[in-house]
C-alpha cells in the first residue's frame, strides 16, 4: 500500500529532492493533522482498499517522523470519522468511505475560518440543550465517563498534546448523558472535526501560549461538568453556551486567513 504524501520542496542548499522519497512537510496546522490528511487521502482515492490493514504505528511514524503520540490521535481522528476501525491486538483497518445524499459535512466544508465559524454556531444550539438535558438526566455511569475525559485532556495538554480525541470525547459524553441517543449520534456522526484545533491551529496561536489556552478550555469544560453533577440545568446551558462563544471569540481573534 502507499499513503498519500506532499513532496516536501528542495532544500535551500541547492541539493536534488529525492523523487523516490515524498515527505509531508510542516504546516502550521499541525503534524496530528498532515497524518489525517494523508491516511484519509489514501483510504478516498484506493490506495488504502476497504478492510486492507493499515500501516503499523511504527511505520506510520518512521514515514512522518513524528511520536507515537500524534499516530494515536490520528488513528483517533480517523476513528470518529469512521474511515478506520481497530481490531485490539490485531491492528487497524481502513473502512469503506461513506458517500450518501443525506446531510453531511465533510472536510471541503472547512475551506475556511467563516466555516468552522458556522459549524460552531451550530453546536452551540446543539450542545447547549444537550448540556440542559444532561443535568437533567445524568447517571452516576455518566458523571463518571466525563470526569475521565476531564483527567484524560489535563494528561495531555501536559504531555505537550493537542488534547483533541479527549476534548471530542468529553463533548460526547455530556451528549449521551442526555439519554436522547441522537445528541450523541450526532455528535458520532460530526466527530473530531468539531474541535477547531484540528482545523486550525488555534492553541499554537493563542497570545497565551498554546499551555495557558488548553488549561483555559480544560477550565471551561469544568464548569460545565460541575453544573451538569451538580444537576443545575440553567447553569450548565450557561456554561456550555460560553465555552462555545468562548470558542468562537478565541478563533476570530486568532486567524483571519483561510484554514
């Protein structure tokens, strides 16, 4: 199999790039997702046929020369967007890629700020309900997942992460609290690709500093969670409802050129 790679340009020393040697070069965006780019672009044009395994971690990372952690949030990615499937202790397979008639977003519906910009607006009539219910509704099972999402993004971000996969999931689970199966279908069906961090490199870019930004989302998110324990439902729409526009005003703010 061949993944699909962006010749990196020549060295400025004048020397020959190796034709035979395609190597995806930095962007700003990110290495999670130069990996995502190029895993999706083979699994949609066949280079990667449906049910073929995947390139082993070790591979993946000798081709890109990134960690183990960036492979992890990518196979992540991929995951929630339903291109792959892992198979515990046999390894990852590539998925057919869905096509369908019905409503769909898909990554050309990221082209630029203006439109991670709409997609927030949408979440934030989704999830700010959602969080309502969800204080509402929640079980002990369920405070307990979310608080394991709060660990699990606090364990990243100082890991030097962007806390993608666990922030998605946090997202998630305040939507299953809800006990309406379709917040969190939905939520399944739209995945990682709500998080604007893995469109544009928003906590890099933060006059912050990347560390101080993700410690600001990771406060946000507690808010939330401790309106939803605490089973106030107003609070926890409030909650949910700044931390979205919160979002919305940190994007802005933080680029203005297309994604």
């Amino acid at each position: 199999m061949e993944l699909v790679q962006t010749p990196r340009a020549p060295a400025a020393s004048g020397m020959a790039s190796d034709a035979t040697e395609a190597v995806r070069p930095r962007r700003a965006k990110g290495l999670v997702n130069e990996v995502v780019e190029s895993l999706t672009a083979s699994i949609r044009e066949g280079a990667i046929k449906p049910g073929e395994k995947l390139p082993t971690e070790t591979e993946i990372m000798g081709r890109f020369d990134v960690s183990r952690t960036v492979i992890r949030e990518a196979i992540s990615r991929l995951q929630a967007n339903r291109l792959v499937e892992t198979r515990h202790g046999v390894g990852t397979f590539a998925l057919a890629p869905q096509s369908s008639g019905n409503f769909q977003i898909a990554d050309f519906d990221f082209a630029t700020v203006a439109d991670v910009i709409a997609l927030l607006e949408l979440r934030i009539s989704l999830e700010t309900e959602a969080a309502g219910l969800a204080a509402q509704r929640r079980t002990e099972a369920n405070l307990a997942a979310m608080q394991a999402m709060l660990d699990a993004f606090q364990k990243s971000i100082e890991e030097d992460s962007d806390a993608v996969p666990s922030d998605f999931s946090f997202h998630l689970e305040v939507a299953k609290a809800t006990g309406n199966r379709h917040f969190a279908n939905l939520m399944t069906y739209l995945g990682t690709m709500i998080i604007p961090r893995t469109r544009i490199n928003t906590a890099s870019s933060a006059p912050e500093g990347r560390l101080a930004y993700l410690r600001r989302v990771h406060g946000e998110h507690e808010y939330i969670f401790n309106a939803i324990r605490n089973q106030d439902a107003d609070a926890a729409r409030a909650a949910m409802r700044t931390h979205l526009a919160n979002s919305k005003d940190r994007l802005r703010k933080s680029q203005t050129e297309p994604v």
